[in-house]
C-alpha cells in the first residue's frame, strides 16, 4: 500500500525578522545566521532523504552572503523556494492591496533572479493572509497557499509571543491576529481547493493534533523537549498515527532555531526551546523527521499540488469559495504546475 503523500516546509526567517517582530530596538543591524544554520539542515535532510519547501523572505536578498547560504538547498535531493513576502512583516491584514503587491512580486522577483525559479507558493509571516493577498496569489497564477494554521492554540501562542516580547501600543495592535484569529481552528487540516477570483487555488494548511487541534510543528515539539524528551516523543507519535487513522496527509513545519541551541544566539533567547543544548535538539529533530520520512511520502509542496491536482477529490472536500469576486466565479481550473 502506498505511503500517504505529505510535505515538509521551512519558514526561513532570519534573526532580524524574529527582532523585528519582537519590537526590538537595532534589529536591521542584527547577524545574519544563514550561513551557520543553512547547512546545519542541509546535512540533516541530505541524510534523511528528504525534500523541502523553504518560504523565502525578499529583504535576506540584499546580501550576497546571504544569497550564497540560501544557494545551498541545492544540495538537497529535491527543494523548491517559497514566497514569504519582503518585508516578513506578520500584519498583512493591515496593509493596502498595492503594499500586499509589493511584498509578493518583490520577494518572487529576487528568487527568480538570484535562484533561477519562479515561486508558485506563498506562506504569510505570522500565518497572515487576508482575502487580499489571496487575491493577488490567484491574480498572480500562484499554484498554492500555506497560511492557515488551523490550530485551537492561537490564542495561547499570541499570548506567550505578547509576554515574551513585551509589544506595545501599535506593534500590539497591529500583532492582534499573530498565528490566525479564533476562526482558524475551523479550517480544515488537510489540503483543500479555494476559488478565488475565478481561479483555483490550494490551500496547505500546517498540520496540527487531528480532533485536539493543539500545534504539531517544530518549534512546539522541541519546546516540549526541553521539558520531556519522553512527553515530547510520546506526542509525535500519536500526532503521526492520528494523521494516518483521519486521512490528515501531514505538513510538518520547520524554523532556523529548530537548529540552534543555547550556545549559538543570546539575542533568540525569548524563541520557545532556545535553551536547549544544541547536540539534544538536533537529535530529538533527527528522531522525528525519521519517523516522519518513514511513515509518509514526503514531498515538496508543489510536487504535492501537481499530485493533488491529478486526483479527483473526496465527496468530503468541496472547494471554499473566497468572498472576493464570489458572485464572478468562472468553472472551476486546476492549477498548472510541475512536480
């Protein structure tokens, strides 16, 4: 029988971007981890067999050190460059539309210029993504969307994050829908068609907990590491067997500090498990992407959208018509897109 096709993506934020949405004074001036970590996840996933999607942020293009790190998921077996906007600035909903246009063709333009490819995926920083930037992806021909983090948790998680970083005045406001509002725990957690302007558009949400909808991916895995390596495996596994009882194809998501311990970054001290020594997250990382390489065909998410795009849907999933242009839709198109 077939391993049920899942992917694994990686949000490559850098330190400035974790300082920045932190309200931390100084942060264009703030090191530049790339070239330390970048070939940390390399090696691990060159080991493990395993492909990746890495949403790219269009402002990490203006250095050339940076570039020359980034080029380095070459050396995977399969990779493929995402759209994380320019700025990573996790308030999208706050922005007007030409501003939205900016962030996405900015970013894409860079990583067609300096990677040789076009993106056909989006992930919104802080998983934001209004109607607007939907929009624009399905305007733009983007084949997929991954921003909804459909998870029961949000709110805690904004919570931590506010606590943590100690946000004021409007960085607080503008910080209100960090990680997806109360309407994103009833999004689906599995991969789903949107119709958006008369275009069709797949949704990738990042798996969480099927029926508890508490967050599976790295950065909270790891965090519950550093409290209990024996809580910690005990959750994935269930995680990874519920996704195999409920048809839940898992998107397992990857940060930078998933790689990185104590000794590597005073200034990401307030990021969940950064006090971890840095061999014990490594190899509590390398134990769960094993079992997830074993139990799922793991692909990139533009290998997953052409596969999906090939395969009649269950009768259990309809596309979700956007309010934008709902009473325009043309029939329903698939995406084209390579694997």
């Amino acid at each position: 029988m077939p391993k049920p096709i899942a992917n694994l993506s990686l949000d490559l934020d850098n330190q400035w971007a974790y300082l920045r949405a932190a309200g931390r004074e100084g942060w264009e001036q703030s090191a530049c981890y790339f070239h330390t970590v970048i070939p940390r996840i390399v090696n691990m996933l060159q080991e493990l067999d395993l492909p990746l999607t890495v949403f790219m942020v269009g402002r990490d293009f203006e250095s050339t050190t940076s570039i020359a790190a980034m080029r380095g998921f070459a050396d995977l077996k399969a990779w493929e460059p995402g759209n994380h906007s320019y700025n990573h600035e996790p308030w999208l909903h706050t922005l007007p539309r030409e501003a939205i246009e900016a962030e996405i063709d900015r970013t894409a333009a860079n990583i067609d210029q300096h990677l040789g490819t076009a993106p056909v995926g989006f992930r919104g920083p802080g998983f934001s993504c209004p109607e607007t930037v939907l929009s624009v992806l399905a305007e733009r021909g983007y084949a997929y969307d991954a921003s909804v983090f459909p998870t029961s948790m949000a709110p805690v998680a904004r919570a931590y994050y506010m606590m943590k970083t100690g946000l004021k005045g409007a960085d607080r406001d503008r910080a209100s829908q960090l990680y997806g509002g109360w309407s994103a725990v009833r999004q689906p957690n599995r991969p789903f068609p949107r119709m958006v302007d008369g275009r069709q558009l797949w949704e990738l949400p990042v798996t969480v907990l099927p029926l508890a909808r508490t967050p599976i991916h790295f950065s909270y895995f790891t965090y519950l590491a550093s409290f209990s390596r024996v809580a910690a495996k005990a959750y994935f596994r269930t995680a990874m067997r519920l996704c195999r009882l409920t048809n839940c194809p898992p998107a397992l998501l990857l940060h930078p500090p998933d790689f990185m311990g104590r000794e590597d970054d005073c200034e990401m001290a307030f990021f969940p498990s950064m006090k971890m020594p840095r061999e014990k997250k490594l190899d509590i990382v390398r134990w769960a992407l094993q079992r997830f390489a074993s139990a799922f065909d793991v692909r990139t998410m533009r290998a997953q959208v052409a596969a999906l795009s090939s395969t009649p849907l269950p009768s259990s999933v309809r596309p979700i018509v956007s309010q934008t242009r709902a009473a325009d839709l043309a029939p329903p198109t698939i995406a084209s897109t390579k694997s």
